[in-house]
C-alpha cells in the first residue's frame, strides 16, 4: 500500500509528512505516526507517494487521512530496486539517475530489461 498525493511543487511532499506526522501531529484520523520508508515515489501522472511500512499489509490496518488530497492506493506486488539521492528532482535529473541505477544494477550483475 501507498499513500499518494498531486506532486505540486513543494506541496507533495508535505501533504505525504504530514499524514505520517513528518515535523507534525499525525495528519490521520488514528493520530498515528508512520515511519518513514524508502523509496519516495513520483510518476509521469505527477503523483507522489510514500510506500507504507510492511505491517499496514491490509487496507483495514492502515490509519485514514484526515487530508482530502492525501489517497491510500493498493500496489500490486512486485520487486524493484532504488538509487538513493537528496534534493528536488526534474525530469532531467531523473534521467541521469534512472541511467546511473541501470549502470549499477549491471555492475552488480542483475539481467533487466533495459527501457530508460
């Protein structure tokens, strides 16, 4: 499961803080902090979201928002890998570390089909 919201600049980010009570109360209805989990994710849809810790494993378990802009989306399973990296991210930016993160995978000897 994931928590998303509309990745408006510098608004993103802070609606997902604040629903996992980032530098505030809990912004959720159980006023339950989450932790913080990696990675963040942003889509060409210009959504963002946080993916929930491995114990909120049903839609049940997981506190409500109290934000109307901040959803609670189901993910299908699935195996990814992650490049670590600090500050905002363009398009460009994005590019060269999705190409960096192949590079490595290679490096590290995973078979992928490359589409970046």
């Amino acid at each position: 499961y994931a928590c998303e919201t509309e990745s408006r600049p510098g608004m993103g980010f802070r609606a997902l803080a604040g629903y996992i009570g980032v530098g505030t109360d809990p912004q959720n209805y159980d006023r339950q902090g989450i932790a913080m989990t990696a990675p963040v994710v942003t889509n060409p849809t210009k959504r963002m979201s946080f993916i929930l810790p491995a114990e909120y494993d049903s839609f049940d378990k997981i506190p409500k928002p109290t934000n109307p802009n901040v959803t609670i989306t189901k993910l299908p399973s699935s195996m990814g890998a992650a490049h670590t990296f600090n500050g905002s991210c363009t398009d460009e930016r994005a590019k060269i570390k999705a190409q960096d993160l192949v590079h490595q995978l290679k490096e590290d000897g995973v078979d992928l089909d490359e589409k970046v």
